[in-house]
C-alpha cells in the first residue's frame, strides 16, 4: 500500500513537472513586443534632410525603389540616379553587447543575416557613430566552424586562416559587399510597449571587418528579415512562434505617426483578417513569396501569370512602389485610364514614363479602388494612398510599373496590417488604420 501511494504521488510529480515545462515552454512562444521602425524621410531619421520638400522625398523613393528592384534582380536600367541602393527604407534602433552599445540597422526582409560594422575595421565605409569594438562586449564570443549555425548559414564559410573561426560575406546586386566574422553577442530590441529593453543572448551576428558599398554613413549595417534562420525573425522564432507583423503608416507628412513591427503575439493576425500561403521560391527561398491570382478595377479582372508551384509575386518593405508583370501592368494601366477622370499630364519625375494626372490642391477627387486577389480567395482593397502617389502639389502618379520580377511594394502595403507566420508558412493581410494601431 505504501508503495502504491509513492508510486501515485510520483505519477503526480511527473505530470505537474511536464505540465510546467510544456506551460513554460509556450509562454516561451508567447513572448511578444513590439518596435518601432523609422522610415528614413522620417525627421527621427538621419538620413532626414530639412532642406527637401515633402516631394523630393517622394520622388527620391520611387528612384530608390528602381534601384531595389534592380539589387532583387529585376531588370531596370532605364533610370541614371545617384540614389543609395543599399539605404533600405526602414530603420531600426537595437543594441549589442555588454554593457550595450546603440546601433541603427537598415531593416530588410530580402536579407538573411544582422551584420553591423566592426573594429578592426580594414576596410569599411564612413559611419557617423561609433564603430562596434567586440574587444570591450563581455559577451561576445567568437564562432567555431563546427557550430550549427556556421553550417546551415548560406553566407557562412570556414576561415582556416583564422584559427578555423566562421565567417561570412554577403553580397548585393548593387556590388555592395559586407564579409567578416560570424559571431556570437548579446541583441537588445527596445519595446515600444512596455517601454523597456528585450534582451536575447547568443544572437547571431556578423562583425563586419570589410565593408564595401553605398550603404550611407547613417547607417551601421543591416537588419536581415528574410525566411531564413540566421535572420532576425528566424533567431527570434523558438521564443515567437515564428510570427512577426508590421502595419505602415502612409507618409504623407513630416508628421506621420510611427510604423511598428510586432513580434509574437503581437504580430499574430486574427480577426477579419485574409489568409493566403507563403511560398518558397526555388530561386529565392529566403523571401517572402505568395501568389497572387489577379488584380481587378471595378468588374474588369486582370489574371496574373502563374509559375507552377513558385509564387509570381515577392513581399517587400524595402521596395516603394509595386512591380507587375508586362502584360498586367498594361492592362491596369488601362483600366485607370478608363476609370479616372482627371487630365493626364507627364511625369514630373525625370527619366521617369509614369501614368500621372494633374490635381486641385484642396479639391476632392475619385479613384477606383483595386483589388489584389490571392491564392485561398483572398482579397485585399488598395485604396488611392496604395496606389497612387502624389509626386507634386499639382500632380499624382500611379505608384505601378512594369518589370520582371513583379514587387508588392509597401506603398501598396500602407494601413494593411500584414503578418507573417514562418511556423505555418501563410502571410495574413488586413485592412486597417495603422495610425491608430498602439
């Protein structure tokens, strides 16, 4: 009897200690907050000049979003511009080390690693704030060649010039180049919530010793988002659930509220919401692609071309205006033209062949809302600040063009709330005020 009774207290002790781990670890998955991302126009950013207009701005993000196109691949060589290609659109705040040092990343999904600026610095471009010393961050440590993450990393190799410690290069399709140490160090992200710093020891990170590239003395390096593991959302996903969201604000003004990513619970989207699977491109696997199966203006539908089981179209914050196909850019293009009762005029944008039309400041005026049909029958409304620009004071142009590798850029993704789930590989789109989402 009294071994009975041990037996069942035991029994009880098992079920209540692996009822506390599986509690424990899905309090883990649930570990959530939120940051907030600087759009470089912003006058938080440094990139900030107070000498552009508000159309300057305007004009230099769809020639940065020509020059995105063309690091992704796509084939743009009808422009000439001295615009940073490297610059992103994005800016994050975090720190790095013990005691903590501040760094400013350029924040983007089409990239698979964090890498910043490192002493000793052989060959790195200017950087207004201080260069990162992992001499003096007590939890820096430096990687082996055999570590797990050295070897699944696609940028990673061994040096065995080095005492055989991992390292990395990245290159993007603008000739900028970032190589250096894989290492280990301590990331620090500051919630806009709960107002205090989220530390995560043992990030990944690349110390960057040789730096090459317009990237912009603002900036200390990048912030990767991409699918992959050694990015940002992939390191964070064993403590989010691999879900991660952001809602952009339309930056009409130098006063626009702030965008936020969520990480998750809070970058889970539920209610109201449309689903549509995330697809993992053959030629590009640590992107964000999805299928889009057509886009409509009022009861006109335009079909999108499929790629077999590819998605036809990628999701980037880093790209300002959206890229479609050929022969459904010119259908749109069309339909706008039908739809539209403004006078056209040309594009104020030099080098530039955009479907513009001329405005009354002041005076209201219609235009047709699109709709992006996606794979699983959802649909997504892109009103007039998705889809057209307003480049002058007298003018507004389509915010579409052409080109090879078709682009759902974040213009078109302004006040949708959009979320991402790497553990269940859908992305999530909502219809919403992102002004008022904190």
């Amino acid at each position: 009897m009294y071994m009975m009774t041990m037996l069942l207290r035991y029994s009880s002790f098992l079920i209540v200690l692996v009822f506390l781990q599986n509690f424990s670890f899905s309090k883990a998955l649930k570990s959530s907050f939120s940051v907030e991302m600087i759009h470089r126009d912003s006058p938080k950013s440094p990139f900030y000049r107070s000498t552009e207009t508000h159309f300057q701005r305007v004009e230099n993000a769809i020639l940065r979003s020509i020059h995105r196109a063309n690091y992704l691949k796509l084939d743009s060589n009808d422009v000439e511009s001295t615009i940073t290609p490297a610059s992103g659109e994005y800016l994050l705040n975090y720190s790095v080390g013990t005691p903590p040092v501040q760094i400013l990343g350029i924040v983007d999904t089409g990239s698979n690693i964090i890498w910043m600026q490192c002493q000793p610095c052989k060959g790195c471009y200017k950087q207004d704030r201080p260069i990162f010393d992992p001499s003096t961050s007590k939890t820096y440590t430096s990687m082996p060649c055999v570590a797990p993450e050295c070897l699944r990393a696609e940028q990673a190799f061994c040096n065995f010039n080095n005492r055989k410690r991992c390292a990395y290069k990245v290159s993007y399709g603008d000739g900028s180049t970032s190589e250096g140490d894989f290492s280990w160090d301590t990331i620090s992200l500051y919630s806009s919530i709960e107002d205090v710093p989220v530390a995560f020891p043992r990030t990944v990170i690349g110390c960057g010793h040789n730096n090459y590239g317009l990237f912009g003395r603002h900036s200390s390096g990048v912030v990767g988002l991409g699918n992959a593991p050694s990015s940002l959302a992939g390191q964070l996903k064993p403590k989010t659930g691999g879900k991660f969201s952001y809602c952009l604000t339309p930056m009409v003004d130098e006063d626009a509220k702030p965008s936020y990513l969520h990480f998750g619970d809070r970058g889970e989207v539920i209610e109201g919401t449309v689903s549509t699977p995330l697809i993992i491109n053959k030629e590009m696997p640590s992107r964000y692609f999805v299928v889009m199966e057509a886009i409509s203006v009022g009861s006109k539908r335009i079909e999108f071309p499929q790629k077999g089981e590819d998605g036809n179209i990628l999701l980037d914050s880093g790209t300002t205006i959206t890229f479609l196909p050929d022969e459904v850019y010119s259908s749109l293009e069309q339909e706008m033209i039908n739809a539209v009762n403004l006078p056209r005029t040309n594009s104020p944008i030099k080098s530039l062949n955009l479907l513009c039309y001329e405005i009354t400041p002041g005076l209201p005026y219609q235009i047709p809302t699109v709709f992006a049909h996606f794979k699983g029958g959802g649909t997504v409304q892109l009103h007039s600040i998705n889809t057209f620009s307003t480049v002058s004071e007298y003018v507004i142009c389509l915010a579409f063009r052409s080109g090879s590798l078709p682009i759902f850029g974040y213009l078109a993704q302004q006040d949708i709330l959009v979320g991402y789930d790497t553990q269940q590989n859908t992305v999530t789109f909502l219809n919403t005020d992102c002004t008022s989402e904190l």
